[in-house]
C-alpha cells in the first residue's frame, strides 16, 4: 500500500469520527406511544370515545340506530348527527328534526361536503361558503376559551340564524357547486367572491352556536376531530364537551349508525329460516355431489398404447415397400397352426376349413401359397386369411371329430 493512500485512509476515519463526536451528542432518544388501529366496538363506532367521555362527566348518552326514531326525540336533550344522512332519510327527517329543535331541541351537525346529500343542511338554511385550509390546526375562541383544534380542512358557512356564539377562521377557497347559481342572500353577500379565487383576509364561520326558534342548533366546519383516532390530539377533546354540552340539558343522543344494517344481517333479522333452509339444502347439494369414502376400486387394466401404435407404424411402413410376404407371414402361420387341429390330411382340412368359412379350397390354397402380384390381391388374401381365422376360431373341434366319424 502506497504512503499517499494511507494518508487518504487515514484522513477519512478522521472525518467520520469528528462527525461522530459532533452528531452523538445532539442525538435525543424520544418513545413515542404509536396509537393502536381501533378493533371491535371502536371500529364499528366513530363517536365512541365521545360517547363514553361525556358520560364520564355524568350526562345519559344512547345511540339511535335507526332513521325514524330521530321523529320521537326529547326535547331536553342534544343531538349528533356526525354522518351525512341519506338522501331517502333525510327526505323523510330533515323536516321532523327542524321541527324538533325549533320546538326547543338542540342539534349538532356538520356542513355537508359537496359530494354529500344536502337536504339536512338546507333544511336548516344553512350554506357553505367555501374551504378553508390549516396545515398545523385552527386556533378558535369558543365562549372566550382558545383551543387548538385539528381541524385541517373545512367547509366554512353562514346562516340567517341569530347567533348565540361563533368562532371564525381568516381566509378560504370559494367553492365551485350549483350555489354559485342561486340568487344571492343579503345576509351573506359580503362574503361571497368568484368561484375558485381564494380570499386569505375574509373571516368566515367555522363553528357556532345559533338560536333556532325555542331550541338550538350547532354547526361545525368539520366534525372529524370529535371522531375516535382525533378525538386525544390537541384540545379536540375540550371541543366536543363544548360543542355536545349545552345549558341544562342533560342527555346526548349519538345518529352515528347507518340507516340499515347490511344486507347479510338485516336478512338474517328478518328470515332465518330462510337463510337456514338454503343452507341445508347447499350443504345437502355439496355432500352429493362431492367425493365420499367407500370400497376401494380395482384399478384399470395396463394398456400398452405404445406397442399398438408401434405395430400399426411397422404395418404402414411394409406396405408401402410392398412387403407382402413380410406381411401375410403372421397370418398364415396362424391358420396352418388351426388347420393342423383339424381331422385328416391336408386336402381334407383344407375342404373342411373351406366349409365352415364358406370358402372355395382353391381360395385358401391361394391364400396360403401364392405370392401377392399387387396390393389388391394382398388385401384379398388377407381378407381370406381373416375370415377364415375367425371361423375356425369359433368352430368347436369335438363337434367336427363326431362329423367326420
């Protein structure tokens, strides 16, 4: 090794540990508890973590499952609708749930994306105004209480419901939808502006509480911070008790189910016998006709493919070198072989071989002696041959001894 290499070698370890002894001190080692996936109940439920915080603060809590009981609420209590219901339920309840808070009930909903039905919101006359956009949470006052909510997108809006509080967001995105057609409200032209051009100084609503009729309603920008895997970050905790819990009321109703269930369950609600019997009977059709264990089988006979096809080559290839004596020398090997099991000499097996065959003596005689001319009379010679084979083969020999006697 060169000396200029080791100085190259030697200079480097030298940096590494210059980097090392600079790096490792300023390393800090920080656990940090990863949230689990939800599984069970959690899964199934995003408004659990909710429901079970605000009945550690001692108020009822119950969930509805289905649409139509939104019809018979009591009026001293709060209800959370944290999914966009349906159209077809929201048609036959956005009505009824009006008239429920105006006769003195309090609603919690959340602004509807553009994608989602909006016969809710607008039964309430509520109209979203546009998106506004935080990278690290909004800072809202809420009943003069700063929070940092992970809210990082919204849909903000603005109503003609007076307000009982409200917190504000600065700067959004105008949305681009069929409201840009409506005809424009006095209590909110101000804050309206060209689809798609951002206004970053116009406050807007996020959330906020108003009087509607003897009841109340809250609207929030976006509920997914009071959902399960938000619901321990930041204040978003403190937001849902503030947004949920209003005034003497002392029960929180959660609409967090789907109208219905799915379709496997909500068969099985209404016709297990049904689904029993079909079973059965795809269990009974399965058993007949798939393999059961029984008596073993013999197994199938030893074929020789090979050697036939071999046989029927060697044939094919003697008879188009017109070999035909190679050819008919098996055959006749095997009727002399019948014929000398025959009575007498050998004109007289001969005579009787042609008797049973109903052949002439001179055909077999030709046959067994002459030599094929041509490929025509080597096929009658061997049909000759055959058939006399074959007869002489089913003739029984004790019945011929007793006729020649």
């Amino acid at each position: 090794m060169s000396r200029d290499r080791r100085l190259a070698i030697l200079l480097v370890i030298g940096l590494i540990l210059i980097a090392s002894a600079w790096l490792l001190p300023r390393l800090e080692w920080v656990e940090v508890d990863v949230p689990a996936r939800p599984s069970g109940e959690a899964l199934r439920d995003d408004a659990l973590a909710a429901r079970r915080m605000i009945a550690a603060l001692g108020y009822r809590t119950r969930v509805i499952q289905d649409a139509t009981e939104l019809a018979r609420l009591p009026q001293h209590a709060t209800l959370w609708l944290n999914q966009a219901l349906p159209d077809a339920a929201a048609g036959r309840t956005s009505e009824q749930i009006a008239a429920w808070v105006n006769a003195g009930g309090h609603a919690v909903i959340a602004v509807p994306g553009s994608w989602q039905p909006q016969r809710l919101s607008k039964a309430f006359g509520i109209q979203a105004l546009g998106m506004h956009v935080a990278k690290s949470g909004a800072r809202l006052d809420i009943e003069g209480r700063p929070m940092l909510i992970g809210i990082r997108q919204c849909d903000v809006f603005t109503t003609s419901h007076p307000v009982m509080w409200q917190a504000t967001v600065k700067g959004y995105k105008p949305r681009r939808g069929d409201d840009e057609d409506d005809e424009p409200d006095e209590s909110n032209a101000h804050a309206k502006a060209p689809a798609g051009k951002a206004l970053d100084t116009a406050e807007a609503i996020a959330v906020a509480r108003f009087r509607v009729g003897k009841g109340a309603l809250t609207v929030l920008c976006d509920d997914r911070p009071m959902l399960n895997p938000n619901i321990g970050q930041q204040d978003n905790a403190r937001f849902a008790a503030a947004v949920l819990l209003e005034g003497d009321r002392d029960e929180v109703i959660f609409a967090t189910q789907p109208e219905y269930p799915a379709l496997p369950l909500w068969l099985w609600q209404r016709a297990p016998l049904l689904i029993l019997s079909l079973g059965t009977l795809v269990m009974l059709l399965l058993w007949r006709a798939g393999i059961r264990f029984g008596a073993l089988q013999a197994g199938p006979p030893a074929s020789r493919p090979g050697l036939q096809l071999h046989l029927r080559a060697l044939a094919a290839f003697l008879l188009r070198q017109r070999q035909y004596e190679a050819l008919l020398r098996g055959p006749r090997d095997e009727v002399r072989r019948l014929l000398a099991k025959l009575p007498g000499n050998v004109a007289e097996q001969i005579t009787d071989a042609a008797k049973r065959a109903a052949l002439t003596p001179e055909a077999i005689t030709e046959a067994l002696e002459t030599t094929p001319r041509d490929a025509h009379h080597y096929l009658r010679q061997a049909t000759t041959l055959a058939q006399l084979d074959t007869r002489l083969r089913a003739a029984r020999p004790g019945s011929a001894r007793r006729k020649t006697r």
